[in-house]
C-alpha cells in the first residue's frame, strides 16, 4: 500500500493564538474511524427526516413546519455525505443501520401508538440533544471542510430541540407520566450508542467525557424549559446509570 509523505499531525493557529494539533485526516486509522461515524451522522439525519414526517402524520397542524425541518435534515444528510466524499471516505451504512435500529425500533412503535410525546422526547429531545453534543465536541477537531458544514448543521439543530420544547412545555401536564416512561426507555439506548462511538470518535480526537457533558447539558437544559422540577431531571438522568 503506498503511503503518503504527510507528518503525523498538522499544527495551525486556533484563533486564540495558542497551537494545537489537528489529527492526521488522510491516515488509514482517521479514514477508517471516519467510514463509521460519517456513516451515523448520514443515516442519523435521514432517520430524522423520516422522523420528523413521520410526526407530521400526527400533528396535522403542525404539518407543514415539520416539513420544514424534515427538508433541513435532509440537507443536513447531503452535507456529511459530501464531507465524507470530500476524504476519500465510504461511509458503512450497514454499521449505521445496526447502530440506530433499537431507537429507530422504539419509535416507530411510538408512531404506531400514536404517543407524541414519546416520538418527541425520542427525536427532538434525545437525539437533537445528541447531534449537538457530537458536533460540537466534532467541530475544533475537524477538517475545514467539514468544519464549515458542521457549523451551518449546529445551528439548525437548536431549532429542531426548541420544537419538541415548544410543544412538551404546552403538553406536560397531559404527558408527564409518558415522557417519564419515555426516558426511562430510551436514555439508556443513547448512553449505549455513546460507549460505542467512543474509540472512533477518540479517533478523531473527540474526548468521550466532552460528548457526555454536551449531551447532558443540552438534555437536561430542555427538560428544565419544558417544566420539569431539579428533582424529576435527576431522577431522569439516572435512568441512565442504571440500565
Ligand atoms: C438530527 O438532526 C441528527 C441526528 C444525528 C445523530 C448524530 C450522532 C452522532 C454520534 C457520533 C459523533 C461524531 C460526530 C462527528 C460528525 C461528523
Ligand atoms: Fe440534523
Ligand atoms: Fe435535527
């Protein structure tokens, strides 16, 4: 196999001032640990396309802003593919298909059920709360390339958490007992998910502890303007430690 005459990390300027190394984004390892996670990230933004239709199909209301953001997730998708393309990467798809089907599972029984709530705690909440994590932890350590895409991502990513807020805050007295049932199902899955991206996001020099902070940051900060009391959110976040 030929290899490339490229030092093992390049060093740039960060806006600060200060240096810091960037990881290698042409060594087989980086490329490797890339094919996985732009594969998530590919398949995460489909799904929540899908998603977002799908709770469409339940909110005749709010139809057409669904729409919306389900068109928004679809560019997202095209971005991080081109991401993906712009390294020389094949995402692994079948990986990423594997990697979502248990909350994938759990929602689309939501849909059938006709369980907004649980749809939205799944997608708005977690997995928003998720992506914000991921791709803020992502974004010093990235390419320029996919640097640029992934900010211009971010931002809508906080309007997709503000829906399902909007909604669960006017809802809460008639979803309590579901949201709570909800998270106890799914927060689990989610902690799973982030034990399995761990070693490729190291990879890319993602540190696991930044992910879980961001995540449960992000979590936590929606459940609180949704309504729920300091001591609901703490006995949520254990679901996590427990399963
Ligand atoms: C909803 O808008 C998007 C759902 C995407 C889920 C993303 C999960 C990401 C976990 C892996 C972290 C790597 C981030 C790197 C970005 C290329
Ligand atoms: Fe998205
Ligand atoms: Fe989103």
């Amino acid at each position: 196999m030929p290899t490339l005459d490229v030092p093992e990390v390049a060093v740039v300027d960060s806006p600060g001032g200060s240096s810091e190394a960037l990881p290698d984004f042409t060594s087989d390892t980086y490329k490797d640990a890339y094919s996985r996670i732009n594969a998530i990230v590919i398949e995460g933004e489909q799904e929540a396309h899908d998603n977002y239709i799908a709770i469409g199909t339940l909110l005749p209301d709010d139809e057409v802003e669904l729409k919306r953001l389900a068109m928004m997730e679809m560019k997202h998708a095209k971005g991080f593919t081109s991401c993906g393309k712009n390294l020389g990467v094949t995402p692994d798809m079948v990986f990423a298909k594997e990697f979502f089907a248990p909350l994938r599972d759990n929602f689309q029984n939501a849909v059938e059920e006709d369980k907004v709530a649980t749809c939205l705690l799944i997608q708005a909440l977690l997995i928003e709360a998720f992506a914000i994590a991921a791709y803020h932890t992502y974004i010093p350590v990235s390419d320029p390339f996919a640097r640029k895409i992934t900010e211009g991502v971010v931002k809508d990513e906080y309007i997709h958490l503000n829906y399902g807020e909007v909604w669960l805050k006017a809802n809460l007295e008639d979803c309590r007992e579901e949201m709570l049932e909800a998270n106890r199902e799914n927060l689990p899955l989610i902690r799973k998910m982030l034990d399995q991206v761990a070693a490729d996001a190291a990879v890319l020099q993602m540190d696991k502890e930044d992910l879980i902070e961001d995540f449960l940051i992000a979590y936590q900060e929606s459940l609180t303007e949704i309504g729920f009391t300091t001591r609901e959110i703490t006995r949520m976040a254990a679901a996590a430690l427990v399963a």
